[in-house]
C-alpha cells in the first residue's frame, strides 16, 4: 500500500493487483502500469490469478 501511495501522484495508469495461488494457498500484492511490474519481478508473480484490480 505504501508503494502505491508513493507511485499515485506520478504514474497515471497506475494498479495494485491481489492476487492468490494454492496449494498451499498464498496471496500476493503488486503495481502495475500496463504490462510493467513496478515492485516485483514477472517471476515471482506470473502464477498468481488476479482477484483485486484497483485502478487509478
């Protein structure tokens, strides 16, 4: 949430995705601007389905 707040003033087509994978269930968080992942790698979040999309 922190990156999002930080990002929001400067990116126009900013998200923060949630999304989950099991087993064993996981949930994760990131920001997007299109296809460009901004906090993570495409790696560590490509398994995850997408449950929340908050846009900007």
């Amino acid at each position: 949430m922190g990156g999002y707040l930080f990002f929001y003033p400067y990116i126009a087509s900013l998200e923060l995705l949630v999304g989950v994978k099991q087993p064993p269930f996981t949930a994760h968080a990131w920001l997007q601007s299109g296809d460009l992942i901004l906090n993570d790698a495409k790696r560590a979040v490509e398994d995850y389905s997408v449950i929340l999309r908050f846009e900007k």
